[in-house]
C-alpha cells in the first residue's frame, strides 16, 4: 500500500466492515480472511467502505474472478459493474447473484452526493465471493480519473 493508504478491518455483528483510507484516492492492498470466517454454512457479508470523494473503479479479485465496478460522478449516481472469469466478461445487474450492493452514506447532515464531503462509499461483496478456497481479496481503487 502507498504511504497514505491505511485498511481497517473489523469483525461486527453478522459480518466483516474493511475501512479503507486513501490520501491521494488511488491505491490498492490486499486482505487475507481466515478460514474460521467461511466454517458457517451461510458466508458473513463482508462489507467495503471507500471513504473517498467517490468512486470511479475499484476492482475486487479473489484469485479466479474479478468484479469491477463503477460509480458514476453525476447524478443519478449509475453504478455500473462487470464480472471477469476465464469464461469471459459479463455485464452485471441487480438481478445478477454477483452483483454487489453499493450505497452513498454522507454523514453529519450531508447529502449522499459526489463529490462526496463527509461518509463513505459502502460496497457488500456478493455471498461467496470470498470462500475457503479463496480466501484473499485484492482490491484496487481510483476515487476519479485524473
């Protein structure tokens, strides 16, 4: 991670909350989960919080599939995301079981807007995204394009 970057995982009730902190809102990092999280029949959500300006990409990888994501800079905030596998790329939507949740959550009074003041751009990962099998996720992010 670049110097700036910090990650703060936190285990609460019914899930898995990763804070990510960016100073200049490009980076990425990597996070290993322990097995004990997936030994449940029913995976925990595991719940990503950019707290950037927004959220132009982020791509998540577990080793054998990518999704990437897009949220758009202008109202009405279109998320936009892709699934890859050795198969090929598909155009997810919120029927899709691998789409994920994303929600704008402005704090202090704010409005859930971008450039996004005060909050944080909250991504739930899909159910299975992350397993035993794949217990490392990969993220990268780029808050705007430069």
């Amino acid at each position: 991670m670049e110097q700036g970057d910090y990650l703060a995982v936190s285990t609460q009730e019914g899930g898995v909350r990763i804070d990510v902190y960016s100073e200049r809102g490009i980076g990425a990092a990597q996070v290993r989960f322990p097995s004990s999280l997936f030994a449940s029949t029913g995976a925990e959500p595991i719940v990503v919080a950019f707290h950037l300006q927004g959220l132009e990409q982020v791509v998540f990888d577990n080793g054998e599939q990518r999704l990437e994501l897009s949220v758009s800079s202008h109202d009405p905030f279109v998320v936009t995301q892709s699934l890859f596998t050795e198969e090929g790329v598909q155009s997810l939507t919120e029927a899709d079981a691998l789409w994920a949740r994303v929600e704008i959550i402005a704090e202090n009074g704010e409005l859930a807007t971008i450039p996004l003041r005060q909050g944080c751009i909250e991504v739930t990962l899909p159910a299975g995204f992350l397993n035993a099998h794949h217990p490392v996720l990969s993220l990268r992010w780029i808050d705007f394009y430069r």
